[in-house]
C-alpha cells in the first residue's frame, strides 16, 4: 500500500482544488432562477452578505485545514527523511470535521427536495472534494502506519 501513496496524495490534492472550485450543488428556484455555487462561491457570498464569520469558519474547515494537512502528508511522506515527520495530534483532530461540508451540502440538496420551492442536484465540485476527505484519510493511515521490520517479515 505504501507505494501506492504517491498516486494517493497526487489524486487527493487534484480532488481538493476540483472541490473547492467546481460548482458543489445546481439549484433551481421558482423555475426561472438557478445557481451553481462552488465552494469559494460559497466562502465569498458568505464574507460579502456580512457574515464574516461564518465565512472565516466555513474557509478555515473546508479550504485551509484540509489545505494544511495535505501540504503535512505530503512533508511527512517526502520530507528530509521520509516518514520521520509526524503529524501533530491537534491536527489530526481537525480531520474528523473533513467531512463538514460534504453533509452540509446533503443536508441542503435534501432541504431544497423536501422543501418544494426548490430542486437541487449535486455537482461534480462535491463528488472531487468528498474523494479528496477519502484519500487525505486513506494517505494519513498509510503514513502513520509503521513500515514493517525486515526482521518481523522473515518471521
């Protein structure tokens, strides 16, 4: 598995920058209004509506950590020497939230459904950033697992 990690975390960071700039969700509205936000659209009309801070929360959990910990993978898997680099325990607590905006965006295709005033359907912009949470989480197992001694092998 380890020398598949290359090809994880280079499909994992295609994945994020595809997440957050393809449109997330196609909305219709009253059949003659649609959007197709994608996850900067979203982050930017947030911070222009005046909600600052839900857009500093929403840009710090979906862009920046994610952002964060694939730039420490990658350290931890090609740094100075390779696998000597951990990934720091606070960290990896941000992670369980990775998934944060996937369910959001469920949440909201299922509300507009429900809701009648309003179809939507997701996008490609969330299918690319749920598969970047995947394999960021497939690459941190495979790095914080320990490569297996030669000596354990030939037992």
């Amino acid at each position: 598995m380890r020398s598949l990690l290359p090809l994880i975390l280079f499909a994992a960071s295609i994945c994020f920058v595809l997440g957050i700039v393809l449109p997330l969700i196609h909305v219709d509205r009253l059949y003659f209004f649609s959007d197709e936000p994608s996850l900067i659209d979203m982050i930017a009309a947030l911070w222009s509506g005046g909600d600052w801070l839900l857009a500093i929360v929403v840009a710090m959990f979906s862009v920046v950590f994610p952002a964060m910990k694939l730039g420490l993978l990658h350290n931890a898997a090609y740094g100075q020497a390779a696998g000597a680099v951990s990934i720091p325990g606070w960290f990896r607590a941000l992670s369980n939230w990775s998934m944060l905006d996937v369910i959001l965006v469920a949440l909201v295709v299922f509300a507009a459904k429900t809701s009648g005033l309003a179809t939507a359907f997701t996008k490609p912009g969330l299918w690319f950033f749920a598969a970047s949470v995947m394999l960021t989480a497939t690459a941190s197992a495979v790095i914080k697992r320990k490569p297996r001694d030669s000596t354990q092998a030939a037992h």
